[in-house]
C-alpha cells in the first residue's frame, strides 16, 4: 500500500502528507489539529514567536491532538538573528514604504531594539516542546542540535532546493529530506547558492535528490491533489509536503482575504518577488508587487522588511486591501477544490490510491 513508506514508519502517520508550516501567522493549531488528527503530519511555522509563544503554541496543539506534528523554524541565515543595518539604512528603509503607511493613515515606525525573537531561545522553546518533529529551512542546524533532536526522539526534518543543499543535510545526519521545488508557495529556502539561481521544478529536482541521499525524500511545490502525490511517489519521494492547499482551508491562520484569493482565478498569476519581507517568495501577482519592483535593490533584507511592513499587512488584511498582501500562493492552486483540511486529506488519499490503481492496471 502506498501509505506504508519510510515516513509514515518514521512519524507514526496514516499517509504520508505533511502539512507545509506557515510562518507569519498563517499557521494555527486548528489546522495542525486538523492535519495531524487525520493521520497526517500537521506542522507549525514558529520563527516569529517568542520562546514563551512557542510554548504557548504548543500547548493549544496539544489541547486539540495527541497525534505528531512538527514545530518549524527559520535557521539563522546571513545575518537575519542580528542585522547589521545602520540608523540611515533603517531610514531609507521607512521612506520606501512611507507612501503605504500614509496610505492607510498609519505612523511611520521607530526603529526596535530587535527586528525578531532571538534563535537561541526559540530552539531551545522548541527542544523543550518536544514535537515529534523539527523542521527547519535555510540551513543546517548545529550539530550538537541535531545531536539533541536524536536525543529527544524528535525527528529532524530539512529542506532543500537542489541536489546539493540536499547531499548537505544528508551528510549531517538529518532524518528526512524535503525537496522543495520553484512550483511551491511562499518562500524560497535555499542556503547554498542565491535562490533565483535554485529554481529547479519539483518533478526534476526529486529523482536527483533521491539518487544523491540515503534519507527519505519529501516532495513538495506544485502538488494539490493524488495526482500529483503519486507522481512524486513515482519518482521515489517516501511522502509529499503541501502547502497552498492547507493554506486555503477554513482551519488556517490566513485571513479571509486571502484565502478567498487562492480559490479566485488570481491565484492562476503568481510571481516570485523580496517586495513583502526581504527574501524570495512566491505569491499571486498584485499591486504591491509592481510598485516594489523598481526598487528591489533597495529593500531591506529580512527580517528588516518583514517588520516595517508588519503593521501595512495587518491593516490590509482588516481592511480586505488584497493589493497590499503578501499573499502566498504556489502554482497548483487551481487544483485546489477543499476548504476543510479533513476533506482536503480523504481527497488526497482517495485520489492518490485512484490514480495508482489506474496506472497499475495499464500495466
């Protein structure tokens, strides 16, 4: 049965579906409930809370499930945990956006003491949590982290955007391997290479990770639907990882706005841009983009964006401003048909099993 693979086994789940964690809120523990309650793996995106939030998390995922789900974490990357950004480069940064933050008759922001949680406490939050798994992006965690996570039994999951920033978590000893490809919603995670040169398709980018690793292999970017899960079992994937589709369920943290979009034919447009939080990322076309476009070279780096234009997204969103959003979005969601994530997961094991039975009974 294709249910029964490596990270199933390894995770204690009915099939091998991971939920993508959402950062920035989009995540919830209704959803991971949800998820991880149907027997997949529920995930939730934890960089931007505080050590005590993390557990907070934690504990309403817990009230909600006793089933395993993945706590996710941006690595330090560059010098995202400590910016080096000057008083002047913070200003230019504020008078970029000035002309959103009047338009919504908003104050321009003071500079914080920190721009996000530090990452020593929030690993330690998430060790001390203790999920059945770790998932991380941009990098590698330190060894003596993985060393810990073993420790724990907490199983470490990474991600990867080529073959070789696959080979790299491999090596150091991760235990799963999600290969991510430039279909995917949201942001681009590569740590070896810049990310506009690490746009390898899923469907490419799977069968050579799988070649190069001992790990399972987790597919993920542009599946939403069996057809795409089986596709990636095809090619040696031991599980998938989706996102959009989850995103727009009524469970997620996404805002009505957005989710109304992922289901709208605007979500047919997406495009990769650093306008929203300073690093690549996928989402449906819209104005922000555009106006942003011009002075890519100016914008700050992350988290530096991502916190002056916190309050412009907060204020959009109340407002149904769907022009100001960051609003995330892989290429598949025109496949996406569910809006509760126990339907989407029967859909998707209902569907995967159709679609290897008919291509088994071509043989």
């Amino acid at each position: 049965m294709w249910t029964d693979t490596d990270v199933t086994r390894r995770l204690g789940l009915r099939a091998p579906i991971i939920q993508g964690p959402f950062g920035g809120g989009l995540s919830s523990p209704l959803l991971v409930a949800a998820v991880s309650n149907a027997g997949g793996l529920g995930s939730f995106g934890v960089h931007h809370l505080s050590a005590q939030e993390i557990a907070e998390t934690t504990r309403s995922i817990r009230s909600l499930t006793s089933a395993p789900f993945a706590l996710n974490l941006w690595l330090p990357f560059e010098d995202s945990d400590t910016p080096r950004l000057s008083d002047e480069a913070f200003a230019q940064g504020v008078e970029l956006l000035a002309p959103y933050f009047r338009e919504l008759n908003l104050p321009l922001p003071s500079r914080p003491a920190r721009f996000a949680p530090a990452y020593a406490e929030q690993i330690e939050a998430v060790l001390a949590a203790r999920p059945a798994a770790f998932s991380f992006v941009y990098g590698i965690p330190a060894t003596d982290i993985l060393d810990r996570c073993r420790d724990l039994g907490i199983v470490t999951i990474g991600t990867a955007t080529t073959p070789e920033e696959a080979s790299a978590l491999d090596q150091a000893g991760v235990d799963l391997i999600v290969a991510t490809g430039f279909e995917a919603g949201g942001h681009r995670v590569s740590f070896l290479a810049p990310a506009e040169e690490s746009l390898t398709g899923t469907f490419a980018l799977i069968p050579q990770v799988v070649d190069r690793v001992k790990a399972p292999v987790i597919a993920a970017g542009g599946i939403a639907d069996g057809r795409g899960i089986a596709a990636a079992l095809a090619l040696g994937a031991q599980g998938v990882q989706i996102g959009t589709a989850f995103l727009a369920c009524q469970e997620s943290g996404a805002c009505a706005t957005h989710r109304q979009a992922l289901f709208s034919p605007a979500a047919r447009h997406t495009g990769l841009t650093r306008a929203f939080s300073g690093r690549l990322a996928r989402g449906i076309h819209n104005r922000f983009m555009d106006d942003m476009k011009p002075f890519e070279a100016q914008i700050p780096p992350y988290p530096v964006q991502t916190w002056l234009g916190s309050t412009i997204k907060a204020v959009a969103a109340e407002q149904g401003r769907s022009e100001l959003l960051s609003l995330w979005c892989g290429q598949a969601a025109a496949l996406i048909r569910h809006q509760a994530a126990s339907a989407l997961i029967d859909s998707l094991v209902e569907g995967t099993t159709r679609t290897i039975s008919m291509a088994l009974s071509c043989d």
